[in-house]
C-alpha cells in the first residue's frame, strides 16, 4: 500500500533567490531546467543532462532531502524518464537509492539500472514513468535520499520523482510538505486581502491619500 511522496520539490518548480533548486543538494552544474514544461504535464517542469565524449564515469548527480528509513523498510521509487538517445545513453543507471547510519556515514546504495526499472530498450524522446522496489537490508540505517544522474554519456530527461513506502506504485503526488506551503502561501495572501479591504483599513487608506490631504486643505481654504 502506498503512503505519501517523500521527495520535496519533486516537479522542480522552487527555486531560491540564487536560481538554485530547493530541496535538491550538491546539483552538478550539468543539470539544467528545460525552458518550458511539457504540454501533457505543464506544471511540473523537466530537468536534463547532457554529455558526450567522456571516457570515465563522471557522474553528474543531483541529491534529493532525506528521508527517515530503517532496515526492513520497503520504498518505491517512480520518475518520468526520457532520453533523448537510447543507444547513446552508455551507461543506463538513472539513479541511485543511498542510505545512511545515524552519524551521515553511508551504508547501503543501490545502483539503479534499466533493466531494473524493466526498460531493456525506449524510444527516443518518449517519456516512461518506470518503478522500482526496493527492501532496506542494513542495521543502523536511519535515512535515505535518492541520486538521479547522468553515470558518463547521454541526453537524459527526468521529472515527478516520487518515493513512497509500499511495494505497489501510486499515482503521482507532491509531497505533503509542499503542498501545506502553498496552502500557507494561500492564507497568507488572502489575510492580507482581507487586512487591506477591513473597515479600519479602507478609513487609514483614505486618510493617508494624497487626495484626501488635498481635498481637507480645500475645504479648510473654503472656509477660512
């Protein structure tokens, strides 16, 4: 049974005042924001990597916040995925499930592969939303994060990143955390409408005009 999306900014929609990804750590220069989302997904934007040319594996990793995890946990991870060239995407490793001890040591990874995510072959520039299931073998882990990258070659695409407990994918959805902020956001913004437009308000708007000082100055004019 799926619980809740854990990964916050999973459609890359915050940014700070920087232009920097929040919630997203150590993003490697190489990921970019694609200009404008896709039509069938226009809230959610796409973040890309591209690379050619390497010989070693540099591995152009972004990581996400972490998650509390212990050992026995099971937790599907789904992502929408397209590249922009199969064949010249050479090492086929879209992301990486880590987890940590107590002290941030890291203690148990795995690398997640395509066949993995049961795609031995895809077609170029077509998004798939593939899912992987994983069980938490290690003692003493207590968190976790999940690493998209870019292992070496290729023109890879990856939006909606979920990671839910459950061996079952669920449909996606924004993690709570988000969706109270922009909840937050609302309130805050429609208790500042209803400020403005109070009685009190309206009264000290007017009486600081520039016309209302003008039309006292007439009338006093008027009766001098």
């Amino acid at each position: 049974i799926g619980w809740r999306n854990v990964i916050r900014n999973s459609t890359f929609n915050k940014t700070n005042i920087d232009g920097n990804l929040v919630s997203w750590t150590d993003v490697n220069a190489l990921w970019a924001l694609v200009d404008t989302p896709e039509s069938d997904k226009p809230n959610s934007n796409i973040l890309r990597a591209t690379a050619s040319g390497n010989t070693t594996n540099p591995l152009y990793s972004l990581y996400s916040n972490f998650f509390n995890v212990r050992k026995g946990d099971i937790w599907t991870v789904t992502l929408d995925l397209k590249v922009g060239s199969f064949t010249g995407w050479d090492t086929k490793i879209p992301f990486i499930l880590e987890f940590y001890d107590a002290s941030g040591t890291k203690v148990e990874s795995k690398n997640v592969t395509n066949t993995d995510l049961k795609l031995t072959t895809m077609t170029d520039n077509t998004w798939y939303r593939p899912s992987f299931t994983y069980t938490v073998t290690t003692t003493g882990v207590m968190t976790g994060r999940i690493r998209p990258l870019l292992y070496r070659n290729g023109d890879l695409y990856i939006r909606e990143v979920q990671a839910e407990r459950g061996t079952k994918p669920t449909d996606y959805k924004e993690a709570v955390e988000d969706s109270q902020e922009q909840i937050a956001i609302v309130e805050a913004r429609v208790s500042d409408i209803e400020q403005s437009t109070s009685a009190d308000a309206i009264v000290s708007t007017v009486t600081q005009s520039t016309q209302y000082a003008m039309d006292l100055g007439s009338k006093a004019d008027a009766e001098s």
